[in-house]
C-alpha cells in the first residue's frame, strides 16, 4: 500500500494502520492467552499525523491490557497494568496504580528488542516482568523511528502479523477459546478432592448469573454449553445436598468429550 503526501493524512491511511496494528496486538494476545496470561483486551491507534501525540513523541500506537486481578496478583494493586506497543519505541510494561496520579511514561519499563520484534519475544518480555515487574527491561526509552515519518514503511513491517479490522472481536474469540480448554483441563483434572466452600444462597444465585451471562455471551459453543451445564449442576447440588456432588456433573460428562 502507497500513499502520496497528498493521501497520507487521509481516513484510509488511519484504517490501514489500524487494521495492521490490531492484527499485530491479536498476534500478541494469542502468544500470552496460550499461556494462561489474562487479557482483557487490546487496542490499536492509527492517526499517524495526530499533533496530540507530541507531547509523548509518538504517533500510532497499540496496547494489550490485563485483567484487574491480574495486577493486584503481580503488583499488589488493583491499578490499571498493560503491555503497549508505541510506533517509535516499540514495546513496554506500565502499570498506573489508582490514584497515583502518575503517567504512562512515569512508570513505563521498555523492552527493548527493536520497533516490532514477534510476539513469542513480546511475551517472553511479559515473563521477565512477572518475575520483577519493577526492574524487568529498562527505565530509558529506546526511538527506532521519528514520529510521522514513513507510514509506508511502517504497514509493511506489521503487515507480516496479519490484519484485524476489529481486533477486540479478534481477542473475543481467542479469549473464549483460551477459557474453552482451561475450562476443559480443570473439569477433567486427575485426582481432584471435593472442597468444602460455604456460600450464601445469594452467592449462589450470582455465580449462576455469571455463568449464565457466559452462555449468552461467548461465541465459542462448546464453552456455551459448559456454562450451562456447571450451572444446572450447581443449582442441582445446592438443592440435592454435598451427597449429590458426584450426581450432577453433566459439565464434567461433557467435558470428557471435549478432551
């Protein structure tokens, strides 16, 4: 794809980048699902010509971020944690405690490794970050590219990730394929003990709700039907008594099946 200086601020020029830097935050995404890492959701950012962009000395931009719970487990915190990819700098870890107050840039740690180096590298750097998210990658920032320069250039290299228009449908189904067979795996598990979890009936009723809002609202079947089935068995259990547990388990049943 060619653009003159004519075309190059034009709406297609922001749609192609941003259809190439969502396919570049699925390819990620995928990589850090497969590992259990959960992702919330990405973003992409392709106004290559954005004046507001200065004042961070960027331009087009992409992030994945991560679950709340997954920052309280890592840094202690319920703040915001994320993974983004800037079209200058490449890649770095934030985390934005709430209410700290502080910016991106504050407490961002690069990763170094070039502009858009493959998403297997992208998670390994997640990986090094979970084992000290403080002193993982560098404080200093790397500039592999000058802001606004060479949208050109820039498609092609992320081009090779492929593309995704709506990259937040993308990682809909890559995060419901993920809980799929993490799903499956813990249903089927080797050797696991019966646990005696006291709850309130309202508990009961909104774990239910979940698991009902699940059904309604994933596009992966098979964890559609999972949803309901773990549902009915719980109802069934609560209704039935603990010498029910190994009665209703049509979710296990049909988890077998999915192995």
């Amino acid at each position: 794809m060619t653009y003159t200086d004519a075309d190059d601020r034009s709406p297609q020029l922001r749609c192609a980048l941003e259809s190439v830097i969502g396919g570049y935050m699925a390819a990620v995404a995928e990589v850090l699902l497969a590992e259990e890492v959960p992702v919330a959701s990405v973003s992409a950012y392709g106004d290559v010509h954005d004046p507001s962009q200065d004042d961070f000395a960027g331009d087009v931009e992409g992030s994945v971020e991560f679950t709340r719970a997954f920052s309280r487990r890592l840094l202690g915190d319920g703040g915001e944690t994320g993974l983004l990819w800037c079209g200058v700098s490449g890649w770095c870890f934030f985390h934005l405690p709430e209410g700290s107050g502080r910016s991106l840039l504050d407490s961002a740690r690069w990763m170094g490794s070039g502009l858009t180096p493959e998403p297997v590298r992208v998670a390994a750097f997640l990986s090094e970050v979970r084992l000290d998210p403080r002193e993982a990658g560098s404080g200093e920032r790397p500039f592999y590219r000058a802001p606004h320069s060479d949208p050109d250039g820039l498609f092609r290299r992320l081009e090779a990730f492929g593309t995704a228009s709506g990259a937040d449908d993308v990682v809909t189904h890559l995060r419901s394929t993920a809980c799929r067979r993490r799903t499956v795996e813990a249903l089927t598990a080797e050797q696991q003990e019966i646990v005696d979890v006291a709850l309130h009936t309202g508990e009961l009723e909104a774990l239910a709700g979940l698991l009902e809002y699940v059904e309604g609202a994933t596009p992966d079947d098979v964890l559609r039907e999972l949803a309901r089935r773990l549902a009915r068995d719980l109802t069934l259990r609560a209704r039935d008594g603990v010498e029910s547990v190994d009665e209703h388990r049509e979710a296990f049943s049909y988890a077998e099946g999915q192995r």
